[in-house]
C-alpha cells in the first residue's frame, strides 16, 4: 500500500500537469488564443519599466511575458500546465515544511486546481498564478531561515518587496509567517511585536501605494496584480485562493495524529486523490465554457484567415451564436460558398451577417474582420481602434494594433501606420511581420500588388459618406455601385436582404450582380426567385423565368406539399428542408 | 611591478579615446534628421532640456554651443541633456535673446556622418511654467482610460489631477483655465457623480449647469476675467463616421447655444431670444471681459448638409455689471465667404489678438486634417494664416501664455492621429515662428504612446487639487443646482 502511495506520490504532479495540459491543448486551446490577442508584450525595458510602476506590477510582466506564447496554444497549454504544477510543488513544500506528512499530499492539489478553475473563465489572467507563485516562493524561502531574529527581519523586509512584485498575494505570506511564528515556541512579546509590526508595515505600504499612486482605487492597490480582465471588479475566487494558499499549509499544523501514523497514510492520500481527482474533475466540467470556446475557435479561425477550419467545424456542429454565425458566414463568403450554402447552417439573422456595433472587445474586434474584408477599411480601423480602447485592464491589443497598422496602410496614412510597426517591431512574434509591412510603406505600386492589401484598395470607398449602422443595406450598395466586381458586397447585400426578409429589396439588388458572371445562380438566390415567382404565379415551377435548377424546383414542390398539408410543418420540414431558404422564411425569428 | 599597470591602464585609457572620436566622418549639408524636430525653433530660457533621438542611429554625439558654455554629449540613438547643465546654458539668455548651436554626429551602417549645424533660438520672454492637458486615447465612440495631467513645463514632473478611473470610468473634459490662473479653472465630469468642477484657489465646487430650458448641459467654455462669470455653449454632440481614406471622425451639433452662468449665485442668462435659431458654440470672453467672441453658423440639416455646415466669427457685448448680454451681434471674421469654417476662438491676455482655427467646414477641427491656425489682430481688424505654424494635419485648440508671447495648441502633425502639445514664439510685430513639441525626459515616449494630448492650456503656477479631490468631489459632494435667469 505504502509503496502504491509513495508511486502515487511521484506521478501525480505529473499526470495533473499531462491533464491540464490537454484541457488546454484540445478542450480549451482557443482560450489562450483569445488572451494572447487581448494583450501586448513589448521586449523594451520602458515596457518592463511600466509594468512594474504599480503594485503587483512585476507579476503582471511575467505574466504577459508567457501569455504571448499562447498565440500557440499547445506552447500556452504546456506553460499553464507547469505554472499550475509549479503551484502544486510549492504548496507542498510549504506544508512539508510546516509538518511532513504524506496523508495530506493531495489537498495540497487543491489550490493549482481551483486556480484551473478559475482559468476556465476567459477573464482570469495568468498574471494572477505569478502573483500566487510568488507569494509562495518568499514563503518557501522563509522556512529556510533558522535565526529567529533574521527570520522576523526577512519577513519584514519580504513584505514591501513581495507587495511590490506581487501586489495582495503578500497578504497570505504574510499572516502565513505570523501564523508560523505563533505556533513555535518562544516570548509572546516578540511575536505580539512582530505581528504589530507587519500589520503596520502591510498597512504602511497600501497607504503608500495609495499616495504615490493616487489614480488607482484603493482596493485596486491592495490586489495589485491584475488577476481578472476587469480591474475594477474582484471576484472573490481571488480572495479564496489567496485564503487556499494559507489555510491548505497551514492544515498540515492540525492534521489529526492518527492520519499521520504509517498504516493510515497511504489509505487516507490515496482516498484524498481520488476524492480530489472525482471532485476536481467534475468542477473543472461544469466550469468549462464550450459555447464560448466555439466562439472563439471560430474569431481565430477569421483572423488567421482559415476559412476551411471555420467551415469543417461548422459541418460538424452547426453553430447558433450571432458572433460564430458572422465567422462562419465571412468564410463562406471568402470560400465562394455563402450564396450557396449559407442557410445550410442555422442563420440568426443579420445580426449573424454583421453584427451591430456594441462597446465590447469581442464584438467589435470580430465585426471590425468582416468590415475589413468588405473593403470598408475606416469601419474596420473604427472596430479594431474600439475594440482595444474597450478592454477593461486599459492593456493593448496586438491584433488590434497590427489592424491599425494594415488599414492605414492601405489608406496611405503612412505616418501613422509606421508608429504602430515600430510598436510590434518591438514585440516577439509580431516583429516578423512589422518589418515585411515597413517595406510597403509608401510603395504604392508595392501595395496595390499585393494580393490582400491590393484588392481591398480596390474594394474600399472611392466617395466620402458618413456610415451608417441602421442601413448596412445602404452602405453594401454604395459600395457595390462603385465597383460592380465586388462579389462580397454584392453578396452580403443580398444576404442582408434574405436574412432580413425584405424581398422587395432583394429584387431590387439582385440585377446588379450581372457583372459577376456566376456559373450558376447560386442556390438561396434561385430559392427566394422561385419563391417570389411563386407569389404571383399559379405554376412558378414551369413558369419562373430565373435559371432555377431543376432540383431546387423539385424540392420547392416537396416543401410546398408538406407545407400546405402538414400539421406541423415546421418539425416535418427540419428533417429534410431546413436548409433552404424558405424554411429560414417561415420559422426562423 | 607597477609600471607595466600603468602603462596598461593608460592603453586601455588611449584605445578608449581613440574610440570616443568618430573616424572617417563625412559630412552632410543637411540638417540632422532629430525627432523631435527642434531644428531653428525660439525656446523661452524656462524650458527643459530638448532631449532628442535620431531613430535610425547607432550611436550619437552631440555638441551644444552657446556664447559661454558648451555641452557633449553621447548616446545611443538619443540624448539626454543634463538639467544643471541646460539651465546654466539658457540662463545667460535670460536677459537678452541669444541662440545656441546644436551640432549632431551620427553613426549609421557602421558610417559616421556629421550634419549641417543648426540653431536653437533663445527668447528672455518666459513660458507659463505648467500645462494641462487630457491624455486620451484618439478613440472614437468608446473611452476607457481618461487622465487630465499636470506638467511642469521647466522640469520633466508630470502630475495626475483626475483620472476616470476613480470616478466611476466616467467620461470627463478637458480642463481649462481663467486668466491662465491656477486658483481659477473648470472642466466637466460626466457620470452620476458628474457636474462642472469650479476651482477658486483650490476649493471645488461641483455644480450641474443644466436645466430643462437648455439644451444640454454645458460643454464648451470660457471663464469671465473677474471670475464670476463663464460663458459656455450647451450643445446636442453627434458623431459621424467617415468612410473614405484619410477622413476619419465628424462630430457636429445638432442644435448648440450660448448661455451666460453667474457662478455667484448659479443663476443662468441664456442667449437673447431676439436673435434667429442658430449654431452658436465655441464661446470666449474678450480679455477685458465686455465682449463675447463665440462661433455662430445657419441653423441647416445635419448631418445631410454637413459639408455646407460654415461657422463664422462673430461677437456680442457683455454687460459684467449687470451679467448680461448685449443686443447687438457683429460679424468679426466671415470665414463662411471664405469657403471656411472658424472654431476654437482664443484672446491673448493683453487683448492684442485673437487666435483661431480654420476648417473647410463642420465645428469638430481636431479631425479635420486641413485645420490651420489664423491670428486676428484684434486693433486692426487683420488676420493671418500662420504658414510657419500650421502643418499639414490638424493644428488647433490653443491656449494662451499669460504673458501673450507664447501659445501651445495640439497638432497631429506626426502622423495625423495622435496630437502632442506644440509651443509656438509671438514676436512683438505679431509674427509667429517655428513651433517645438513639449519636449520629453525620453524622446522616444512619443513613439511609444498611444494617447493624445488634448487641449493644452498654460498657467502661471501649479494647480491645488489632485486625483483625490477629484474622486471626493465626484463621490461625496452633492452637486449645486443653477437656476434660469
């Protein structure tokens, strides 16, 4: 049994480091996708400089240090796994220190999987683990120290230093060696002075913190560390995990005598694994967030321009949200398949075409892709410029940035369009990039070559307007009268009008595509054509004048019969009709 | 034994001197291409020290040259010049106008290249020693991070005085200033707590100039030199957002009107009623506090005619005994049969000019990349477009020294989107000269930031309240009522 334990022991760190790893790597991978674009490192010592201007500051460096790997999520995946191990070895350490036991081996998981948990919402930061590390780390160092009077002055002298690095987290090392002092033996008056004088030195260092840095809330200064996306919110899973990293050590000082006996040490570690794993496992279920992820997994896929991913994982779950939708619509679009295929997929309207604009960063940094792709270059600089003025922790985008830096590019605002290169030349995996657009910068024949840059100038604009959200009709049609080859307004035009059910209009627009020269009339249009016909004429399948295929028109005469004659046509149709056109028509809201 | 250490020490010390100079230098007619650009600018004697880089270089050695002193200084691809130093340097110009010589030796791709010397102009004439400004990100709909800072002009010393994040992230306007004094200033918070923030020497007032008969709350204002009056435009703002290359962001109002507030006893005299509907905005009280100088344009649709949308100049007398309006309104500048739209007005303190930007059209000029300024002389009647001021982005919302020898104002002219306070020389014949940017402990943070430096206004000393007084008055104080006339 013990020799089971003791093996238990040894492979445990490692089989949670190999499941956070996957979670992250197949389950969550576009989590870290998603934090890497919200953020930007830069490799400067002014970046360093800042960062560390405020409290918990140096955490916040590293961890935007390793959240730039996440572009990478398999990278980002093994980083959490060994941050979160990190956490698992420290905790123990710390209780070995305090009382060596193997029975209790496994609560001291407790804390690296509540934080696991907390990294199941996209808002918890991995600056947050360094902050938690670090307290750990001058607590682990504490115990090392035999001198009772040099240990009393380490903890004092620990405490503005941590608080500096770490912001809040100093909080549990602190009373975490108060409390370690108060269960030695030794005069209650030098322990009565030394938690007199680490209350006054915590309190002396918030208030300091408050005075030299007078533009942060108070509670803000206390945290320090920028845990949470939001700043000015502070969940208590911070306060718990804090309170996790003193109390699970701690526990090891009131660990029960018969748990710690031999015969009950491998029974009571192997029971608390396998509670732990069960518990643990089941908390880390219910936490995981997939329709998120899905949104996500469908915004990186339009960003790295991989419209094929986007589409084959459409194909195997079809996707409801309006943002995934909008993904997955822009790549059909960009594929030659949404006039075809687009309500193969459940659409949701046109707020799944493009969105309306909202102060978000998720919003506006998707809509800003399908602006862009669109030709509408300023709308898409507007979004992408939102969208980072929009995250809550006041942090840069990369995404953003290098978006600016495209769409004054093609704009000719080249000024401005260097600032932000010279920005993301001093970043790690953006600089590549940085250096190949500096070498368009004014070539003007360079940009109008270039394959993407090239055909957007073509795309955009040519006369001024002032756009307008509530006739997103309006502005797809002035951009298609200006350039009639524009086949993505053209079809977004007409997708506006599907989705909207405005058939009039879609009548209206539908000649303007003359220019485009299908192969054959896409298949939603033949849909709406026969359907309109049908309105009007008593026998549209023999006498609609559009080029409608003879398998739509079979499947119109189906999906009329079933229509007209059905109890339920709605739940008789799904099954084989509800990707046409005309079930979108009748049942979709 | 020790000979040998010697002789070493002194080789070392010879290989490092024959380092220190650069060989092979060639020589450029042209002047150095430094960022900022302090090439042949007037600088008043308080200023502090012109830190610049040159952005392409590898190493850098400079030699600044006044009739008594001389500076070297080296460096990588900037230079920092030491504050003792400068301050030695610019105070013999102190009493008469003086110039230094900047002379910059550049190396790049291994080569070392000496440029044409340039001049940096000394005026006895003082600056105002510190600068407000917002520091806001060039955004559009969305804000998130707003500052209003405080800047010792004649130091590198930058002060936070308010910050959205202690005020519930509320939306707050730039701060401006009365008599360029640091006892008298205003700006508006927004939110719940908001209201008009009224410094008299350091006791704050909030108070919520707004009433059912106005439009809006107040926007954009100006404080009587007695300090008992502001003079304000209540203003419906709408953004617009354009479409084509280089345009970015209209804002425009759909209705706007003048209001006078007795901030004595909050009592608010709206603009005489015998005048048509109009745009009126963009007020500014004369410096001797009897005339009223504001923006007025005919009240057409917008935004569908905002193209044709033309302000003039025009003026209107005050009465500050009585706190009223005149009846009579004279046109002073009629940019409208220019083809031109005016904003932003601002008297010199010594009442000599009144300086002023220019559009093609609309009232937002900060968007508009045509926006120039022009100097009115108030005596004659004569205005100029500054050519030596004005760039080719927007160059506009000034302020005034209290000395009326020096304005700041906030140009775009790096890169069209990210405005920097620029300070710009007025000799006695009225005659402006080449304008410098704020300059920087590190020239390298204009680079670096992404925030603007909006509305730049001077002042004679440090303002009384912080960041915390701001959070206090914004939480805990109850906002005054004003009442109509």
């Amino acid at each position: 049994m013990n020799k089971t334990y003791n093996y238990i022991q040894k492979i445990l760190p490692f089989l949670f480091g190999l499941a956070v790893f996957l979670f992250f790597g197949t389950i969550y991978p576009h989590h870290l996708h998603y934090h890497e674009q919200f953020q930007l490192f830069l490799t400067t010592p002014d970046y360093f400089l800042d960062m560390i201007s405020k409290p918990g500051g140096f955490a916040d460096y590293l961890g935007t240090f390793v959240t730039q790997f996440f572009l990478f999520s398999w990278l980002g995946a093994g980083i959490i796994a060994i941050l979160l191990m990190s956490l698992q070895w420290f905790i123990h350490s710390i209780g070995k220190k305090i009382r060596p036991t193997g029975a209790w081996f496994a609560i001291s998981f407790i804390p690296p999987v509540f934080y696991w948990i907390l990294l199941c919402n996209e808002n918890f930061l991995a600056s947050g683990i360094f902050s938690v590390l670090l307290g750990l780390v001058f607590w682990l160092n504490y115990f090392y120290i035999r001198n009772t009077p040099a240990r009393m002055t380490f903890i004092l002298i620990c405490i503005p230093i941590l608080y500096w690095l770490a912001g809040g987290a100093v909080l549990f090392f602190a009373l975490g060696c108060v409390f370690i002092e108060w269960s030695k033996k030794g005069f209650a008056a030098r322990k009565i002075m030394l938690t007199v004088a680490v209350t006054v030195i915590l309190a002396g260092c918030f208030l300091m913190a408050k005075t030299i840095l007078p533009q942060y809330p108070f509670a803000r200064l206390v945290i320090g560390t920028d845990y949470f996306r939001f700043p000015v919110l502070y969940p208590s899973g911070i306060w718990v995990m804090w309170l996790m990293c003193l109390l699970i050590p701690l526990s090891f000082l009131v660990l029960p005598s018969d748990f710690r006996k031999q015969k009950n040490e491998a029974l009571t570690g192997i029971l608390l694994s396998l509670a732990l794993v069960v518990l643990g496992g089941y908390m880390i279920a219910i936490n995981t967030q997939k329709n998120k992820e899905d949104i996500m997994a469908y915004d990186h896929f339009v960003r790295m321009q991989q419209w094929d991913k986007a589409i084959k994982r459409a194909d195997r779950e079809s996707p409801s949200s309006p943002l995934s939708v909008a993904c997955l619509n822009l790549s059909l679009c960009k594929s030659g398949m949404m006039s075809d295929n687009m309500f193969r997929y459940y659409q949701n309207g046109p707020e799944g075409l493009i969105p309306t604009f909202a102060r978000d960063f998720t919003i506006s940094m998707i809509t800003g892709e399908i602006y862009y792709h669109l030709g509408f270059i300023n709308t898409s600089q507007r979004f992408a410029f939102e969208s980072m003025e929009s995250l809550p922790n006041y942090w840069k985008s990369a995404r953003s940035v290098k978006r600016l830096a495209e769409t004054n590019l093609i704009n000719g605002q080249y000024k401005v369009a260097r600032k932000y290169l010279i920005i993301l030349q001093k970043t790690l995996f953006y600089k590549k990039w940085a250096n190949y657009v500096t070498s368009f910068l004014e070539d003007e024949e360079a940009i109008n070559k270039h394959p993407e840059w090239g055909t957007l100038r073509k795309y955009r604009s040519k006369t001024d307007f002032l756009d307008s959200e509530k006739e997103k009709d309006m502005m797809l049609g002035i951009l298609l009268q200006q350039n009639f080859t524009h086949y993505m307004a053209y079809e977004y035009l007409l997708a506006y009008c599907l989705l909207t059910k405005d058939l009039d209009r879609f009548m209206q627009y539908y000649p303007l595509g003359m220019e485009l020269r299908y192969q054959h009339l896409p298949v939603s249009y033949q849909e709406a054509l026969i359907y309109i016909w049908s309105l009007s004429h008593e026998d549209p399948v023999r006498t609609v004048p559009y080029p409608v295929s003879d398998r739509v028109k079979q499947e119109l005469v189906a999906y009329q019969n079933i229509y007209l004659n059905s109890s339920n046509p709605e739940e008789v149709l799904k099954k084989n009709h509800s990707g046409t056109y005309w079930y979108y028509l009748h049942f979709r809201k | 034994m020790k000979a040998p250490v010697y002789i070493g020490i002194l080789c070392v010390l010879a290989v490092m001197t024959s380092c220190s100079q650069p060989h092979g230098v060639t020589e450029n007619k042209q002047f150095p291409p430094i960022y900022p650009d302090y090439k042949e600018v007037t600088i008043p004697v308080n200023i502090a020290p012109l830190n610049f880089m040159v952005r392409r270089a590898e190493k850098l050695q400079v030699t600044i040259t006044s009739e008594s002193t001389t500076i070297k200084l080296k460096g990588s691809n900037r230079i920092r010049i030491p504050m003792g130093k400068w301050r030695k340097m610019l105070q013999a110009a102190s009493v008469r106008p003086g110039r230094i010589r900047v002379e910059v030796t550049v190396k790049e791709n291994g080569l070392w290249t000496r440029y044409a010397p340039f001049n940096i102009y000394l005026t006895p004439e003082t600056i105002d020693p510190y600068l407000s400004y917002r520091l806001i990100e060039p955004g559009y709909e969305v804000w998130k991070s707003l500052q209003l800072a405080e800047r010792n002009v004649e130091t590198f010393r930058e002060r936070i005085i308010a910050d959205n994040s202690l005020t519930d992230n509320s939306c707050m306007n730039c701060h401006t200033y009365g008599n360029q004094d640091p006892g008298l200033s205003f700006f508006h918070l927004r939110g719940q707590g908001g209201g008009t923030v009224l410094n008299r020497n350091g006791e704050l007032r909030k108070i919520n100039i707004n009433n059912p008969e106005m439009i809006s709350p107040v926007v954009y204002g100006n404080i009587h030199p007695s300090g008992d009056y502001g003079v304000f435009s209540s203003n419906i703002v709408l953004p617009g957002f354009h479409t084509q290359k280089g345009e970015r962001l209209e804002v425009y109002d759909s209705e706007s009107d003048l209001v006078i507030v007795d901030f004595r006893d909050n009592t608010v005299n709206p603009f005489p009623e015998d005048f048509p509907r109009e745009f009126r905005t963009f007020p500014v009280f004369s410096a001797d506090g009897n005339t009223v100088f504001y923006c007025n344009a005919q009240h057409i649709s917008v935004p569908d005619s905002i193209y044709h949308l033309r302000y003039d100049l025009l003026k209107i007398s005050f009465d500050p005994a009585s706190g009223s309006w005149g009846s009579k309104v004279d046109t002073v500048v009629k940019a409208s049969s220019m083809g031109l739209s005016v904003c932003h007005p601002k008297t010199s303190p010594d009442g000599k000019y009144l300086l002023f930007t220019m559009a093609d059209y609309g009232t937002f000029p900060i968007w508009h990349q045509e926006t120039d300024m022009w100097l009115l002389h108030l005596d004659t009647g004569e205005i100029n477009k500054l050519e030596s001021v004005n760039s080719t982005y927007s160059d506009t919302y000034h302020s005034w020294s209290s000395n009326s020898k020096w304005f700041v104002f906030a140009s775009k002219r790096d890169d069209g989107i990210y405005g920097k306070p620029y300070f710009c020389y007025i000799d006695g014949d009225g005659n402006a000269s080449k304008p410098f940017v704020l300059p920087q402990k590190d020239p390298h943070i204009y680079d670096n930031t992404l925030k603007s430096y909006n509305i730049p206004e001077l002042s004679k000393g440090k303002l009384p309240f912080g960041a915390t007084d701001i959070e206090r008055i914004y939480k805990k104080t109850p906002a005054e009522n004003v009442s109509m006339k």
